[in-house]
C-alpha cells in the first residue's frame, strides 16, 4: 500500500515538473504500465493519450517502415541495458500523425525507476540543408554549379527545363557546353576579368538549347572562394528571356512602326532624318525627302469601302519598298501619305530616275476584289542640304511641293522652290491679315458721286473700301489675294 502510494506520489511530482515545460517529454514505466507525455509532445508529433495505449503502438505509429523501426529499436534496447546511464541520444525520423516526418533527439533517463525522455526537434543544420536543397531543386531560375576549373557539379530542375540537357549529360561537362557561338572571343574575355577582379559577373548572353534553338539568358556568376581567398566554386544563376526579349521588341516595333502597313512612322522617320543631317554634315553628301500623296484615294476608299482602302495602302506599300534601297527608309506619315527618305543622292540623274520610277510603279494597274484600281500620286522633293535645316522644315517644305505637283495636274513630281515658297508665305500673311481686319473693323466703306460731263447730273456712285492699317498696305497686293478667297 505504501508503495502504490509513493508511486503515484512520484508520478505527480514528474507530471507537475515537465507537465509545463516547452520540451516535449514522455514518461514510461519500465514495465509500460505507466506511460504519461506532456502537451509539448503531442503538440509535436500529434498523438494523444488514447493513441498510444503502449510502447509497442508507439514503436508501429512512430516507425511504419519495419527496417528503420528494428534499428531504432536496437539503439532503445541498448540504452536501456544500462538503464540509460551511459546512452547517448538517440537520433531518429520519426513519423508524425499528420504524415509528416521530422528529426528528433531522444535523450532518456531514470528517474524514480520511471524513463523520462526529452524529444527535441533538430532545426538548425538539418532543416536548413534541406531547405536549401528544396530551393535549388525548385528555383524557377536555372542554377549550376561548377568546381574551380569550371567542371559543373551539379544542376536543378530549371536547368534542364531551360537548355533541355539532363543532369547526368551536364554534370562533368563546362558551361561551353550551351556556347551559342553568338560573342566573340572579347566578350568571354571581359566576362572573366570581370570575374577574377571583382568575383562576380552579370550580363545578358546568347546560348544554345540540345535541340539546337538560341535563347538568351540573363545570368549572374559568382566566384565562391574558401577561408584562404582561393576560388573553390563557380555559381551561376540563370533566367530565359527570350520571350521577354521577344515581347520587348514588339512593343519598340510598335512604338517606331505603323499597324497597319509595318513601314517606320513618322517618330522613326524624324530619328532617322536627325541621324543623315548629322552625317551629311560630316561627310559633305547630301540625301532627299519625298513626300508622297495617293491621288484619288479618297474616292476609293468612300466608294469601295475600307477594306478595299487599307488593302490597297498595303499593296502601295509593298511597291515602295520594292524600289527602294535597304539604306532608305519608306514611312506612311499618315492616311494616303507617304515619306521616303533617300539615304544617298549622287546625282541629279539619279534622284530623276528614282522619281519616275516611283510615279510608273505605282500607276500600275492593281487587280482587286473584282476591280482593276488605277492610282496615281503626286510627290513633294527636298534636298539636303539647301532645303531646309531641320526634319520639321523638311517635312513641311516637302508637303509645299507635292501640293505644287498636285496643282500642276497629278500624277507627276516637283521640287520645292524658296522663292515660290517666299510668295506663298506672303500671301498667307496677307490673309491673315484680311481676316483680322475684318474681326478690327479696320475697313471703311465709302461712295463717291460720279456725275455725267453731258447732262451734269449725278448717274452713279464709285464704291471705295479704305483699311486702316497701322502699315501703308498696297492695295494691289490686298486685291491680288481677294480673289481666290472669293471664288
């Protein structure tokens, strides 16, 4: 009696010292008839009391694969020879109610003729191992690494995916493996020095699946080195960015290109005319600018629809380019309006042939939806230098000529000339002037009396309009605008 009750005195003085404590411990008779665990060891591995009714259920719930159970259980009988006095811990993967298995420490004791045994968890090393094993196994980036001499000693997943070679071909092998050919022998050259001075290289680099196709990655490579500052490892960390690369130069071609025809627009246009006044300062060339307007599309494009109006600006486009150099640039400025931009005139012969030429090719006739559409254009000319000194004044001395060509019957080309230009802009200045007297109330009107010599009698009256203009304007060049504004 005395005994029952100084074990179940012992019993309590054993829950009540580890029944709180964050450690996880278990206490089990010698026999297995008394077995207690604390809330740290179930929060832990999940098992409750009712579970683990004995020892042997928890060697069988702990240790589902029989092998590793008998070996663990070969460390316990060992330890427990001795009655722990001498055991070391016991290390094991022990198999959690969840599923999940975890790395324990068993350290167990005597205590009271009771084995008291303190579970801990191994986090540190192991768990950190293994978590940098599962993120260099499932990096969406491709790592490699390679010893010293650039051996590659191992690869993840995302490599093989990326360059489609296999872990077992690419180990042993150097990263010259994937070598696309692409850089000269300069850029490998300036990517080790980067390396060896600074330890660590980053940069965009071409190179080659297995099956043959080119991708270009962005990398960086970092040279690992030891305590002594001996490089013992290469690192290096991948993406492919070809489509991103791809969708890039979608979105500049986009930006630099019209929709519908795929010529250069005007922002590349003006680039491109910046880029030749610069060069033909320094070289002492000169090149030309044809500014180039389908005569009557309108008219297809209301009466045809237009559908039949964009085919046919495509079909104009495609026979611009044909009869022109790889060096020119052919630009659809907007609608019906095109910009050619001659990267080189030798001669004056030359730029002739190149005008006529155009005029011919597109006259031709184009088959299309059921119509033989006959177009003709009218062209603007500009040279540089002597027409103008920037891509804007080129442009809109370009435009004067074409409406010159326009006014002298279509389907025929013309030069811009200052001094017709001079006139024009006099006459605009002139009309500008007109309507601002008018909005001034600058005129005056007067009548004055017209009296016959025969009879003396009044028989009319001359109608006078005066401006007052702060400048003594002629009124020849005031009447010489008014009637074209009449008409």
């Amino acid at each position: 009696m005395n005994t029952s009750i100084h074990d179940h005195a012992c019993a309590e003085r054993l829950q009540e010292l580890f029944g709180s404590a964050s450690v996880a411990v278990a206490i089990v008779a010698s026999d297995q008839a008394y077995r207690w665990f604390n809330n740290a060891f179930v929060a832990l591995f999940g098992y409750t009391q009712e579970q683990l009714t004995d020892l042997d259920q928890w060697w069988l719930l702990a240790y589902p694969d029989p092998r590793y159970r008998q070996k663990v259980q070969k460390q316990w009988l060992s330890a427990q020879a001795t009655d722990f006095a001498l055991s070391r811990p016991i290390r094991a993967r022990v198999r959690c109610a969840n599923g999940t298995t975890l790395s324990i420490h068993f350290l167990a004791r005597m205590i009271d003729e009771r084995v008291v045994v303190l579970c801990e968890q191994l986090y540190a090393r192991e768990t950190t191992v293994q978590l940098a094993q599962n993120v260099f196994d499932n990096a969406s980036e491709g790592i490699l690494i390679t010893d010293e001499r650039t051996r590659i000693l191992s690869v993840n997943r995302s490599f093989e995916r990326i360059t489609l070679y296999s872990s077992d071909e690419a180990i042993g092998q150097t990263p010259s493996m994937l070598r696309s050919n692409r850089h000269d022998s300069i850029f490998y050259a300036q990517m080790w020095t980067e390396l060896r001075l600074h330890g660590h290289w980053q940069g965009e680099i071409w190179n080659r699946r297995k099956d043959g196709r080119f991708y270009i990655q962005r990398q960086n490579i970092d040279a690992i080195k030891n305590s002594r500052g001996k490089v013992t490892h290469y690192v290096s960390i991948f993406e492919d960015i070809t489509e991103l690369k791809r969708q890039e130069e979608q979105i500049i071609h986009m930006a630099y290109h019209d929709a519908l025809t795929g010529l250069p627009n005007r922002e590349m246009l003006i680039e491109r005319i910046e880029r030749n006044i610069e060069r033909t300062k320094r070289d002492k060339g000169r090149f030309a600018l044809l500014f180039l307007d389908l005569d009557r599309f309108k008219q297809i494009n209301d009466s045809l629809g237009h559908d039949v109006g964009d085919t046919l600006l495509i079909i104009i486009a495609a026979r611009l380019r044909g009869e022109c150099r790889i060096v020119d640039t052919v630009c659809r400025f907007g609608g019906d309006e095109f910009i050619i931009l001659l990267d080189r005139v030798e001669s004056d012969e030359a730029l002739l042939r190149i005008l006529q030429r155009l005029l011919e090719r597109i006259e031709a006739p184009i088959p299309l939806k059921n119509h033989l559409l006959h177009v003709t254009s009218s062209i603007g000319t500009v040279l540089y230098p002597g027409d103008g000194e920037s891509p804007h004044e080129l442009i809109q001395h370009a435009d004067i000529a074409m409406y010159n060509a326009k006014k002298g019957g279509k389907n025929r080309y013309s030069f811009f000339d200052a001094a017709t230009n001079a006139a024009l802009r006099k006459q605009l200045k002139m009309e500008m002037q007109l309507h601002r007297g008018i909005e001034r109330q600058e005129f005056e009107l007067f009548f004055q009396p017209k009296i016959s010599l025969d009879t003396a009698h009044l028989c009319g009256a001359e109608v006078l309009l005066r401006w007052h203009h702060k400048k003594n304007t002629s009124p020849l060049r005031s009447l010489s605008v008014l009637p074209k504004r009449t008409a």
